[in-house]
C-alpha cells in the first residue's frame, strides 16, 4: 500500500497489517482519558497517563521493530481525542492494513487504510495540543505475583462483580512455609459476599490457566472492579492467553499485558481505601 504522501513529507510514519492492536491501544486509553498524547522517537511509539482522579495509569510500549513499516528520525508528541481516533479505527477491518502518520506541520493525523478487495479510506484528523501526563512509573517491589488466564480473571471478576463493586485480592496464606499456593477473590456488599478461590497445587487449576502464584510476603489489598474489567475487555481479545498481576497489601495493584507478543501495556490501580 502507497501512501498518499512519500515518507519525506511526514514527521512520523507507520504500517500495519491489521488494525488490531491500534483498537486494543485506543479502547484500554479511553477506559482512563478523553485526550491522549502519545510520544513517538527511533525506537517507537510510548504512551503514559492518569485518570483524571488519579487511580488509574496506563503505561504503553510499542517498538519500532513490531511494525511492517516504521518512520521517525526524531522525538515527536502527537495529541488526539481518543474517542475521535477510536471511531475511526473501528471501522477499519481487522485484516486491513493500516498507515498512521504525522505531517511535517504538525496539524494533523493522517490515516489510510486498505483492504484486500482494494477498497481504500482516507482520514485526516486534526491534532490536539494537550499537555499530557508525565507521570513516572510506581516504584513498587511487589510482593506477591499471580499469571492467569485472561479469560479467568474475567470470569472472577464478573463472580464477584455480583454481588460487589470491589474485589479484594487475598495471598496471605500462601505463605512459604505452608507451601499452599493459593489465592482468594472476594467482595462483599449490603447484598451478601462473593468468594473465588484458586488453587495452583490442583491439577484442574492448568485448565482454569492459573499458570503461577508467587508470594514473597502474604498480601491482601482491594480494588475497583469496573476498572479493571474495562482494561481486560479493552485488551483481552488482542493479549496473549495471559496476564500477570502484581500487588501488595494496600498498595497499587499491576496488570501486564502482550499485545500480538510484543507490545508491553501496564496498567496501574490504586487500592481502595476500606471503611
């Protein structure tokens, strides 16, 4: 696929097979934000910002070597409405190919995508100016580590989303010494209690792919369940079978995830504060 400008008239250029993961990136930042600023440089295309209220963060990391094409000789920031740039990209086929670039004015996005039948859109959107979010990444030695099917942790989270509005990570009892690899899922509300318990050391576990629990220290924290449940629907279909979580007793939980195997999205939770 041609683009409609040669590559010297843009700042930044890229090509994609498929619109997949641009659908996953758009859907997981409009779970936090309105307006996103992505950074792009040599070496690809980063992503990081807050909610608003600052529970949430989304950190994104998407190499220059995942891309069919990838063109920028130097660092730029490019701002869009994320809304805007989703409806665009859900249009698009999931075996479209796809070109993303910035002009050397900085004024716009443009976007062409092409399917196999030689059915060929254009877009053009204007750019945003918009300060972003610099935070860092939390500087968390973690103490307890959980690799589990996404599929599963849905599935938990829609168990207990229930009944409650909160979940509530329990592996203090898979202390070392016990050897008893276990965690719990529970919420409670004025409506009663919900609890899922998984349990590595059972054989059936491998076909609910709990895949790992590591406990250094036991840990036991509680947090928002709509947040994570859009993070996983954002990104779930396009991730690997897998997602690792990471927590600490009343500290900020951590999903990871890989996007078609190589596009690292973090995600960040502050804990809830109990009553």
């Amino acid at each position: 696929m041609s683009s409609s400008k040669s590559i010297s008239e843009l700042h930044f250029f890229t090509i994609t097979k498929t619109s997949e993961i641009w659908k996953s990136i758009s859907s997981a930042i409009m779970t936090i934000i309105d307006e996103a600023l992505f950074d792009a440089s040599p070496q690809g295309i980063t992503f990081r910002s807050m909610d608003p209220s600052h529970i949430a963060l989304i950190d994104i990391n998407w190499p220059s070597s995942a891309f069919e094409k990838y063109h920028c000789d130097s660092t730029i920031k490019f701002g869009v409405r994320i809304d805007e740039f989703a409806k665009i990209i859900k249009r698009v086929n999931a075996n479209d190919s796809i070109e993303i670039g910035v002009a050397l004015d900085n004024s716009s996005l443009n976007i062409k995508t092409q399917s196999d039948g030689g059915y060929l859109r254009n877009y053009k959107m204007r750019l945003i100016e918009s300060t972003g979010n610099t935070s860092p990444l939390p500087q968390i030695i973690f103490d307890s580590k959980i690799v589990i099917g996404i599929a599963t942790l849905d599935k938990i989270l829609s168990d207990v989303g229930a009944i409650s509005e909160k979940i509530t990570i329990d592996s203090s009892n898979s202390g070392i010494s016990t050897n008893k690899k276990t965690v719990i899922f529970s919420g409670d509300s004025d409506r009663g209690e919900a609890r899922v318990t998984m349990d590595a050391n059972d054989d059936k576990s491998k076909v609910e792919l709990l895949e790992e629990i590591t406990v250094k220290e036991g840990s036991k924290s509680t947090y928002n369940i709509d947040f994570i449940s859009k993070i996983i629907r954002a990104v779930g279909h396009q991730s690997s079978n897998l997602v690792t979580i990471e927590y600490s007793s009343n500290k900020p939980l951590r999903l990871e995830f890989l996007l078609s195997g190589i596009v690292k999205l973090q995600f960040y939770l502050a804990p809830r504060v109990q009553d």
